[in-house]
C-alpha cells in the first residue's frame, strides 16, 4: 500500500472512531439526563413518605408485628454457632462495634424474616415442612453478593481472617460458623413465568386450582402455600434486576405449588392431584407425591411472625411506595446502561490512540 493510501485509511479510520464515539456522547448525555429525571422523582417521592412518616408514624412496620418479627430474629439468634445467627447479630450490632458489612450489601435476609403468615399453627407447619436450613438460609440478590459472603485462599481453604467476609467476622465478634450454610441467589432461581392475581395488592400467583379427575377442586383445598405468605411492600417487587419480587422467585421455588387443605382426611382425598406436597391444618404432611411425612408435629426453633390483619396505611401510601421502588429500579438500570457506554468510549479511544 502506498504512502497516500495508507494516510488515506488513516484518516478514514480515525473519522470513523470519532463518529462512533460521538454516538456514544450523544447516548451518555441522553441516559444523564434521564438519570437525573428519575433523581429528582427519586427525592420528590421520599419527601412525601418522609412526611407521611412523621405525621401518621407510618412505615416503620406495615402489620404492626415488630414484637413478633423481633421474636423471630432473637430465635435464630439462639441457634448457636449459625452463620443466620451470626448476620442478625452483626446486622443489630455492626455501628456501636465499628464493623464494616459491606460484604453484605447484596444480602436481602433470612427466610424466616422475609415474610410473615396470618395463622400461627400455619406458620409452624410451613416452617417444619421447609426444615430449619432452609428457614436459616440467607438470601442474596445476585451471585457477586453470594461470592461475597466467603472468601478462599490459593488452597481452596476458608479464610477466615480476611474482615470483607461473614467468616472474617467470627473473630471480630467472638462468634462461629460451624459447618455449611444455605445461601440462595434470587437471580439464578426458577422464576413463575406465569401472571397475577388481577387487583390483588399482594400479587398473589395466578395458578389454577388443583382438580380431581372429574374436574372439580378438592374439598377442603384452601390455597397454596406460596399465596399464603404476607410480604412487605418492598419485596412484592424489584428485588431483583429483572423486576421481579419475593413471591415469583424466592418463595415460588421454596413452596412451589405445595397445596393447604383444612383436614388431614381431605388432603388424602385430593391425593391423586397433588404433585408437589400439601399440607393440611390439622398436621398432616405430604412432601411429594409418594412421600409421606408421619409421626407427631415439631416444635419449631424458628418459624415465620405474624401478620396482625388489614393495615389502615392509604391506598396512597402504597402507590407512593411503589413508584418510589420503580423509579429505583429504572435508575439503577440506567446507571448500568451509562457504565457501559463510558466502557465502549474508554475501548474506542484506547484503540484509536494505539492505531495513531
């Protein structure tokens, strides 16, 4: 190639990067304005929560079940040597001693405090046929949180002094892990792909009712049981990066489509539709079908709180609530779009520079 073409291509070169980079100038200046958009909306939102809060007292516990919820983590906190019992304690405590829990900022919670239940005997027998592991289990949103939460060294061994970790805690507070411990990662559950329950401010699970083979629906058939669960606002929606909430990811996986029936006797009756376990009221258990759970009920360490009933928070406040997640949820998104934009502009102009 002669001198002047090679110049040539050059400069075609060069303007093609620079066209490409002022896309991606105009594409950042238009996701900045977006951003601050939402920012303003963002604030906006939570001065009229913050208002509301001050004037009504609102917010602080929609159920008015903080003493129950409080039992609850006190339980998991008697589970000795627990990594459950070790996060609420540094969760309670992490201001007053100085701890950093940055390695926790992708931690949703534990099982056992992400939802509440309106029955107490119901409470029980969703918790016993889940098994203290599961009830124990911490929740992370995605798997960089779930990566977090231990790290190893070039032997593959816990360490167990590194202080951006759960087990580089233990000697900071004088606790123990021992043994494993459940961690679920929302983002890599099996999501219900199905719809909702139309108006229905829980978003409660639109699945058909179970049917017997002449096509009617067990006597004594209540509800399933992830519909049976009370989530507080904040989780019925964008918990996850997709925009989806506690009940489709978390406790869909957890519970599946385990059916609720009044009496033992009526559970056996519907057996030939039941595929994925049942409870009923009066103790009786199936965990699968062809799996029977026998013998006298547990007394349970650690069981979900309770809901007290109906709030008397406005319909407002909630709509205010979920338009404040949305908008989170949007911002966040967008604040991804931009990273990714300032990476393809940081790869173009190295790529030019290294060219010229």
């Amino acid at each position: 190639m002669s001198n002047l073409n090679h110049q040539q291509c050059a400069q075609d070169n060069f303007c093609s990067v620079e066209n490409i980079n002022k896309r991606h100038e105009g594409s950042l200046k238009f996701l900045t304005t977006q951003a601050n958009i939402l920012d303003e909306t963002i604030l906006d939102l939570q001065v009229s929560l913050g208002k509301y809060h001050s004037s009504n007292g609102a917010g602080t516990s929609e159920t008015g079940t903080s003493c129950t919820e409080e039992e609850t983590r006190e339980n998991i906190l008697k589970i000795e040597n627990s990594a459950a019992g070790l996060l609420c304690w540094l969760n309670s405590h992490h201001a007053t001693q100085g701890l950093d829990l940055g390695f926790t900022k992708d931690v949703l919670g534990i099982v056992a405090t992400l939802a509440r239940v309106e029955d107490d005997n119901l409470s029980r027998l969703m918790s016993e046929y889940l098994g203290m592991e599961t009830m124990l289990a911490i929740v992370c949103r995605t798997y960089e949180g779930v990566k977090a939460l231990e790290k190893y060294d070039e032997e593959g061994n816990i360490k167990s002094d590194s202080k951006t970790c759960l087990h580089g805690a233990e000697s900071s507070v004088g606790k123990k892990i021992n043994g494993r411990f459940l961690v679920i990662c929302l983002e890599d559950l099996r999501q219900y792909a199905g719809d909702f329950v139309a108006d229905d401010p829980q978003k409660k699970l639109d699945i058909q009712k179970p049917k017997l083979p002449n096509g009617n629906c067990p006597d004594g058939f209540i509800d399933y049981a992830v519909n049976l669960v009370n989530l507080e606002s904040r989780n019925l929606s964008f918990v996850t990066t997709n925009g989806q909430g506690l009940r489709e990811t978390l406790f869909y996986c957890l519970l599946s489509r385990l059916q609720i029936y009044k009496t033992r006797a009526e559970m056996l009756q519907a057996f030939s539709c039941i595929t994925d376990g049942a409870l009923s009221l009066d103790g009786g258990m199936i965990k699968k079908s062809g799996a029977f759970a026998l013998g006298s009920r547990k007394d349970v360490e650690v069981k979900f709180p309770l809901a007290s009933g109906k709030t008397d928070v406005p319909a407002e406040y909630f709509e205010c609530e979920d338009r404040l997640r949305k908008m989170k949820w949007e911002r966040a998104n967008i604040a991804a779009d931009m990273r990714r934009v300032q990476e393809l502009m940081n790869y173009t102009k190295a790529n030019c520079i290294g060219q010229e």
